[in-house]
C-alpha cells in the first residue's frame, strides 16, 4: 500500500477523526489549516503545522508538493487556485447523498422533506461547488424520531467510517469515480429558508409539523434537575419555529 502526503482544512472533530486515521496508516499530513481552537490544540499536540483559514493560505500550500487536499465542513468557497495545487485532486465531505441534497444543512432539509433514507460522500472538488464526482458514499436509514441533532451525528459517524474505506482506495490506486448526473440534483443555498419563515401553521398535517420541529431543534440543553429544570432550545441556522395564530 502506497504512502501519500495532504494537507486537513475543517472546523470540527471529523477533521481530528480523519487525522487520526491518516496517521495510523502511515501517509503524511503536511498541515492543518483550521481556526477551531480543538483542531489546532490537537494538531500542536501531534507537531502539525497549523495555518489560519483567513491567510494567504494558498502560498503556503504551493511551497511543497501533496497529493491531497481533505476538508470536512469548511463552509468557505476554496479558492480553484488552491484546488489544483494537489497532484491528484482535492476531496470534500458532504454530509449528504450527492447530487439530491448539495448545499448547507442538507440533513435538516432531509428531515423537513420527511425522507426516510439518507447519507454522505467524499467528492471530487471542481470549480462548480458540490458537482465533483463522487469518490466514496455511505447510506443509511432516517428513524421515525430523528432530529438535526441525531442526523448529523449518524452524518459523522458515517464520515468517519467512509472516509477510512476512502483513505484505503486511495492508497491502493482503486478508487472508482460516480460521475454526478443532473436528474434529481437540488441545491439548498446558505439563505435558504422552509416556507412561511418556519411558522407552525395548523392547517398543515401533524407529520409535517413534526418533522419541521424535529429538523429545526439542534440541541436541547438541560440545566438542574425535576421541575427546577430550565429547558434551553438551540436552533439550527435554517429557521426558528413560530406558531401561527
């Protein structure tokens, strides 16, 4: 099994996982570019080089060759200039099947549209944002009681248990590439919202309600104990619920 050089750039814990496993079967990991003050504390922990997101970033990169860019849930635009320094191509998760759910918080959407299956993919990046083809994919069921919360956990740990069936092609030159077709492709933009501004309307049937709560609810915090609780919803960036009148 052949050894390969890359660069990490993400904000959250998939980054950290993926690491780890690049590292335990021996490629190299040339930096992090990362702000997220776990990644970096984890990255100087294991004498990585951290680079700021915010930099020039690009004319660090281009003073080494790697094979691999790897990035887990970096929301910005790569700039293409960045894109075509890896030798063989730079990989993106999605935390959704590709080409039916591109764009941000696909999970939510997934939810809200009340699907019942699901899942993620490493892709080829290209200029066009989430059109690369695919690499790797993992699928999986929606439970009748999913939340944005469980999804995007089941989003994780898929991520992680793909990205290892991935890291292996690589190494082994078998990587199969799925072209994307245009049939069933959808694009959720960062400003796209669920219709009427999330408002709970009661003219709608309760599954829908359901899953429009159950989609928009990411966490629910609970501090002290029996009826001295104070229950603290957080919202995900989609919406926040309102009930009509």
């Amino acid at each position: 099994m052949a050894s390969f050089t890359c660069f990490l750039i993400g904000t959250d814990t998939l980054l950290q996982e993926c690491g780890d496993i690049l590292r335990s079967q021996n490629h190299t990991i040339r930096g992090v570019i990362t702000a997220a003050s776990r990644l970096k504390r984890w990255a100087v922990q294991s004498n990585l080089e951290v680079i700021d997101p915010s930099s020039d970033y690009a004319s660090v990169l281009s003073t080494t060759s790697f094979d691999y860019l790897f990035s887990t849930t970096h929301l910005e635009k790569i700039p293409d200039r960045i894109l075509e320094l890896p030798r063989p191509c730079a990989i993106n998760f999605h935390h959704g099947p590709l080409p039916r759910y591109a764009g941000m918080n696909a999970p939510a959407w997934a939810l809200i549209k009340q699907e019942r299956q699901y899942g993620v993919c490493w892709h080829r990046m290209t200029a066009a944002i989430g059109q690369g083809p695919v690499l790797k994919r993992e699928n999986f069921a929606i439970d009748p009681d999913e939340t944005a919360v469980s999804l995007n956990t089941k989003c994780l740990a898929a991520g992680v248990r793909s990205f290892s069936l991935l890291v292996a092609d690589l190494a082994g030159n078998g990587v199969v590439e799925e072209i994307q077709g245009s049939a069933g492709h959808s694009y959720f933009g960062r400003y796209y919202r669920p219709t009427a501004a999330a408002v709970l309307d009661w003219n709608r049937s309760g599954a829908e309600l359901d899953a429009l709560v159950r989609a928009l609810v990411a966490a629910l915090v609970v501090e002290g104990r029996g009826r001295h609780a104070d229950f603290t919803a957080s919202w995900l960036p989609v919406a926040c619920s309102a009930v009509a009148p």
